[in-house]
C-alpha cells in the first residue's frame, strides 16, 4: 500500500538526512505515521462498501500501528486531501459514493463550489472531512470532532482554535 506514499507525502521519499530538529527516533516515527495514514487512505479509496468489513480492516491497520493517536489521524486527513488535490486517486464504490454524497453537500450552499474554484484546496479538505464523516467518522474523533462539530473541552479542538495545531 505504500506506493502511495510519494502522491501522498512527496517529501517522505526523498533521500535525505533526518531534519536536525528531529531525532532520529521521531523522524523514523513520523515516516511510520505517514505509511500507515498511506495505507488507511488507500483502503479507503479501495472500499467496495461501508460498514464493518471496512471497520475491521481499518482497526486492524491502527492496531499494528500501535493504536489510534492524534498524529495519525492529522495524516490520514492530510494524506486524502493531498491525494485529491493531485488528482491521481482511483476510488471504489464506497469512496465515490462518499464523495459525491460530501461534495454534493459542500456545494449545497448556493453553488459555492462550482462558484468559487479557486477556494479549491479548502473545499477539498472540506470533502475529505464529509468522506471521514461517512466510512470513518472515528479518524475525526482523534482530532476533536463529534457528531455535531467540534467537542467542547477537547484538548486537540482548543490547541487548534488557538492556531497551534
């Protein structure tokens, strides 16, 4: 599955000495979150259907990873939006069906999207996050968000409200 990891993470690949603000142990987890978010998107985009066949494939990527933690959550978002910008993703069923269900409603507001195409880039993430709300609404729980919008006290909700996530 990680031959998506280039389209996702362009920078993951490329032969380079570990930033100096990263240790070596935090750049080799952080290559680790990236692959396994890479892994998750793909079988996201691979899903013939939603429900819990998807589920379980998906916890059992987050299980060998080591669990569900806030970075990776940020990737798999990350590594969607990405993907959907370049264009060079290929969805099954499950994921065009959640992608035109969260564009549809993205574009719901008066036409926004058609109207304003250059707002693309946020549009997409905002898609991307309907796709998560639709076959993997827990990925957006690891970032602070509910049912209904962001969760009141979240750690991960305030940090970010105050422009340090």
């Amino acid at each position: 599955m990680s031959f998506l990891l280039p389209i996702c993470f362009p920078s993951a690949r490329k032969p380079h000495a570990p930033s100096q603000q990263l240790s070596e142990k935090a750049h080799l987890r952080q290559l680790r979150t990236q692959e396994t978010a890479c892994t998750i998107a793909s079988t996201l985009l691979g899903a013939k259907s939603t429900g819990r066949d998807l589920d379980a494939q998906i916890h059992s990527i987050v299980h060998q990873a080591g669990g569900w933690y806030e970075a990776l959550a940020l990737a798999v978002i990350h590594a969607l939006v990405r993907g959907f910008q370049d264009g060079k993703l290929v969805m099954n069923v499950a994921m065009k069906a959640a992608w035109q269900r969260a564009t549809a409603c993205a574009d719901g507001v008066g036409g926004f999207v058609s109207k304003h195409p250059v707002w693309t880039a946020a549009i997409v993430t905002v898609v991307v996050l309907g796709v998560l709300v639709l076959l993997a609404p827990y990925v957006l729980e690891w970032v602070g968000f509910g049912a209904l919008g962001p969760v009141e006290g979240e750690f991960r909700v305030e940090r970010g409200s105050r422009g340090m996530g």
